[in-house]
C-alpha cells in the first residue's frame, strides 16, 4: 500500500472509504461497490498552536481490527444493538510533529470519523477550526433545518425541515442543523453529530459551495454571549464523531444507531429505575396550570385513567396556588402516577425569568435539589431553555445527567440541542425537544399549516438520531387550530419515538374520544424492540412499523393536502395476526373502526390525515 494511499471497508465490504494524502492535505470519499457516494471531501484540523490541515505527511496506518458491539438499550427505536464496524487510524504530522489522528469506523450503514491529538501537554489550547467537508452535487435531494437566530429562546433546533437545493441560502446566516438529509447517486445519506464530550462543542454545518458542506462552530452570541465559542482543552484530545449513515432505502436511515454506536458506554451502574413511559402534560391546553393545584389534579387523574405512568408538572409550580408540590405527590402517590417537575437550566446564560432557576446550572446545589426530589419522590425532571451548543453548555448537560443519575431522577432536556448519543452513556436521558413541535399550537400560524408535512420529514431526520419530545397526539384546537385529522394526530403515538412521551392535549380532548381510540392510547408503547419502514417519502407519507413483544404497532401519516389509498402489504409479520385499525371517519374530527385477519388491505386516509393499527396474534 502506498504511503499516500488507504482504505479501510465495511465488514460486509457494502462500503469503502479511501483516504490519500495531496500536496500536504489529507482528503477522504466514501464508496459503495466501486460507485462513488461521497466525492473527495477534505479533512485537517487548526488549533491555536499549530495549523493540522496542510504541509501534512505520513506517520503511520494503525492495521485494520473488527470491532463487535453488543448493546442492550432501556428506551429508543430497538432494544438491541449488534454491529460491527471495521477500525483504522490514518496519523498524520505537520513540520513541527505535531500529530493529527484520524479515527474511522465504517459500519455497514456508514462512516463514522474523528480527530484524535495524542500526548500531554499542560497547556490549553483551542480547535479553531475543523477542516471536514461533505461533498454532493448540486442537484442532489436536500432535507436539512436552518440553524436558528440568536434569542432569548434560540438556537433551539426549532425550525421546519424543508426540502432544499444543496446550495440553498440558509436564513439568518448561520448554516444548516445536524442531522441533514441527502439523496444522491442511488443512496441516501445523513449526516450528524454524535458522541460529543464534556471538552468540545457541537457543530452544525456551513452553506454550501459548490455542493460542498463545512462544519461551523456555535454562534458566538448564544449563551448571553457567554462561554468560548471555540471547544478548548489540554492534550490528548478528542474532537466529537461525524457521522455519515448511508442507506440504500429510506428503511437503512429510518433503522439506524450509528450516533449511539460512536457515543460512550453506559456510565451508570444500575439501571433497574429507568423506567420510560408516557406522561400526561397540562401546560399546552393551559399554561396556567402549573400554578393551579386543582388542575393539576385533573392531569394526575388522566394518567391513571389512561394507564400512563407520569404527569409532566411545569414552569413556576413553586408558586402553587391552592394547594402545594407535597399534596400534589401525595395524590399522585394514591393514583400511582409519578410525577415529573420541570426547572430553568439557567443561570446566567439565560434571561428566561420562569422558575424554579440558578439551580440546575451550580452543582451542588443540583446535587441538593436531586436529592431532595428523591426523597420526595419525584421520579423525573424537565430541564429547559440551553440555547447554544458551546462546550460548557455541551459539558452542563452530561453534569446534570450524571448528578441526576446518582438520585435516579430521569430527564428530559428542552430548549435544546440534538440528542448525540448521551441515551446510550446516561441512559436515564429519556428525550429531548429539539424539535418545532405540538407546543407552536400556542403561537404559530405557519406551523399549523405545515406541521403534517413536517410530521412525515421528521422521522426520517431529527428523530432518527434519538428520542424526540414532540409533545403530540393534540385532538381538540388550541391558540392556533391545528390542520390535521384526528387519524394523523393519534398516529403520532407510533410515529414518532420519545422515552418519556409526553401528550399534548387537554383532558377533554382524550375524554372526548371513542372508547377504541382511548384503548389504543392506553396499549401503544413508547420503547419498541423493533422498527421498519413499510413505505414513505420525506414530506409526503410515512407508514412505520413498530414492534414490541410480540405485538405490531403501525402508524401512517399522509402529509400533503389530498386524500390518498395506500396498499399495505404486512406479510413481514410472521403468524397469524388480528389488525385493529382505526382510520379516518368522513370528516377531519372523526374515526372509522375496523378488524381484519388479512394481510394484504387497503387504507384510505384524508388530506393531512392518518390511520393506526395494533396486532394480537391468533393462537394456532
């Protein structure tokens, strides 16, 4: 092998991935069978002491070794993970030895890559810039989220996805979110950010030239403009993994761990606590019920009718009014519901004034107030409002998974970034937002006309990546009326994957509803062992396939202003089977209910609308 040439295959020899060494630059493209998928895209790193991105030469090419994991998984799309992928170091010198690793994992699904600064030092030093590209053509298929505005409440992740050119102005000027979709020749590819540690930053991607993607750094103002924008550390020094998924189909994407497959292991010793579940949540039907004892009691109540574990208390419920926090835990207690409390990450890096805050961000006073919470009884935690991806923000996030984890209290972050893998390293991470979800029904116009195409994007994007806290299933019409059926609303429930799934609407919304449609409430899970793609394209429909046990979960989604008949074709699911569906009735506000023991049916759905079906094996 030539000392400026190397490659290093997928175990099953699907992908290659080539690097080769050119006037000093270290270059990279991505293969499938001899067809090109990723043209040569560069790679190189500039720190503050020295520039590793040319005048580069050769160290060494570590041999080639399989790495096999196992991993088993308390929430998420599947409950086991088996991969292997195949390693290799590319090492790399500029003229004053300073070394620059390159560390790859291809997998059968794709490529995964990271930076590696080897040796000690005491001294801190600064990445300033990562010399990684993403190449595509310009005419390739884009479905990517513009990386949000500077505000009180941005970057949040809070935008629509939307199909776009490759070349594609960004609005606001800040470049595109991570994870971002891409169709081009014959393949489908997603490229993210996983495994990011407490010492370094997340990134999100530059505009496009010439179909060519650079990675940017969090906005400098993020934060109140606190914190360095640049990740620093001292030596030896990992930046965070890039990873690119390549699908052969839609299902390959939809399927794919690979931002938990580069995460670290599970950090927490006993996991017999976490305990994912659905919640009831009164703040999106009425905000002033954190406040308010009396309706908060009428949330508790659903719970239990509807057989969820918790109920979601939020913003100011230390300014309870006609009763307190102890007599709300002691009726939940008699109705065996749980309760999760939510609280202010900030702190000064930001101005959200709703409370309880200045806890979340100070460690021991963290510490305290999980300890207290455990001995309450509070079984977990709504931590909101982060607003930037800056290394100390990246590294509050893993200090408050960590504490929270010492007193079993589970959380849910909002206000905040992608998940990047921090589910499978503290596995009471239960979800995140990080998404433009059910609670725009408070504010926006524009998300109610758009929110069923961006119903059927998102799982193909954001949620591929990890547990998103969409706070779905809304029935009855909130500040802003909602365009979808009730179909489409309850097919969220299956949809979309969430390890605490907080639903959205009003008591008298799920009350409101037949008796079958609360019964599917009440049985769909919200940890599955397995998913599948029956058929669906970004911004048009989804069908998906959820398993868990040995009973079938199946959600569809139409997403476009026209009524549609889909064909489905079910005889993947071996044994004989007893479909319960539900679709929609003749009108937006209304079901249709039937049974079949075939496999092969057909569905109708309205414009923006949707149908569910559950499974009960027949005994033979």
């Amino acid at each position: 092998m030539k000392q400026d040439q190397w490659s290093v295959d997928a175990p099953d020899g699907g992908l290659t991935v080539n690097f080769k060494l050119d006037e000093g630059k270290v270059f990279y493209q991505i293969e499938a069978k001899s067809t090109e998928i990723m043209p040569w895209a560069s790679l190189g790193a500039v720190r503050s002491d020295t520039d590793l991105s040319q005048q580069l030469s050769f160290v060494d090419w570590a041999p080639i070794a399989t790495d096999h994991q196992k991993v088993a998984l308390i929430s998420g799309k599947q409950s086991q993970l088996d991969e292997k992928c195949q390693l290799a170091v590319l090492r790399l010198q500029n003229p004053q030895q300073e070394v620059i690793e390159i560390h790859t994992r291809v997998f059968n699904q794709g490529v995964a890559m990271k930076y590696h600064f080897p040796g000690t030092s005491e001294v801190v030093v600064k990445m300033l810039e990562d010399k990684m590209t993403f190449h595509f053509g310009e005419q390739d298929t884009a479905f990517m989220q513009v990386y949000d505005k500077i505000s009180p409440w941005n970057p949040s992740y809070e935008k629509f996805y939307r199909k776009e050119e490759v070349n594609a102005k960004a609005m606001y000027n800040h470049g595109w979110c991570f994870p971002a979709l891409f169709q081009t020749n014959g393949r489908w590819l997603l490229l993210s950010d996983a495994g990011v540690s407490r010492n370094f930053a997340g990134m999100h991607l530059t505009e496009a030239q010439d179909g060519v993607f650079g990675l940017r750094w969090p906005e400098e103002g993020e934060a109140n403009g606190l914190y360095e924008q640049h990740p620093s550390s001292t030596l030896p020094w990992s930046t965070s993994w890039k990873t690119i998924t390549v699908g052969q189909d839609l299902n390959e994407i939809i399927q794919s761990e690979m931002v938990k497959l580069v995460a670290a292991p599970n950090q927490v010793s006993d996991t017999e606590w976490i305990r994912p579940g659905k919640a009831s949540w009164s703040w999106l039907s009425d905000h002033d019920s954190p406040q308010d004892y009396q309706s908060l009691v009428k949330f508790v109540d659903l719970a239990a009718e509807m057989n969820w574990a918790y109920s979601l208390v939020d913003a100011n419920w230390n300014m309870m009014k006609g009763g307190d926090i102890h007599q709300l835990i002691e009726y939940a207690n008699t109705k065996n519901v749980g309760l999760l409390l939510w609280y202010n990450s900030g702190g000064p890096h930001n101005e959200i004034t709703e409370a309880p805050r200045n806890i979340m961000n100070n460690a021991e006073k963290r510490r305290a107030e999980f300890k207290k919470l455990q001995e309450w009884g509070i079984k977990g935690v709504k931590v909101d409002f982060f607003q930037s991806d800056k290394q100390e923000i990246m590294k509050l996030y893993q200090d408050i998974l960590k504490d929270a984890a010492d007193f079993e209290i589970l959380v849910n972050f909002h206000g905040c970034a992608i998940p990047r893998g921090w589910q499978r390293t503290y596995p009471n991470l239960m979800t995140m937002e990080s998404v433009f979800g059910a609670e725009a029904y408070s504010f926006s116009d524009e998300y109610t006309e758009y929110a069923a195409t961006a119903n059927t994007i998102l799982p193909f994007t954001r949620n591929v990546v990890g547990p998103m806290d969409y706070t779905p299933v809304v029935f009855t019409h909130l500040e802003k009326p909602h365009t979808t059926t009730y179909g489409h609303e309850l097919a969220l429930s299956v949809v979309f994957e969430s390890g605490l799934q907080h639903m959205g609407d009003a008591v008298e919304g799920y009350m409101a509803l037949p008796k079958y449609a609360q019964q599917f409430l009440r049985e769909v899970p919200n940890v599955w062992d397995e998913t599948r793609l029956v058929e669906g394209y970004p911004g048009k429909e989804i069908i998906l396939a959820r398993r868990k046990g040995d009973r079938w979960f199946i959600g569809g989604l139409n997403g476009e202003n026209v009524g549609k008949t889909f064909q489905l074709d079910l005889s993947f699911i071996d044994g004989a089977q007893e479909w319960n569906i539900i679709t929609d009735g003749p009108d937006v506000a209304s079901f249709m209910h039937s049974q079949t023991q075939e496999k092969n049916f057909e569905i109708q759905v309205l414009p923006k609308g949707g149908f569910v079906i559950s499974s009960q094996k027949i005994a033979s």
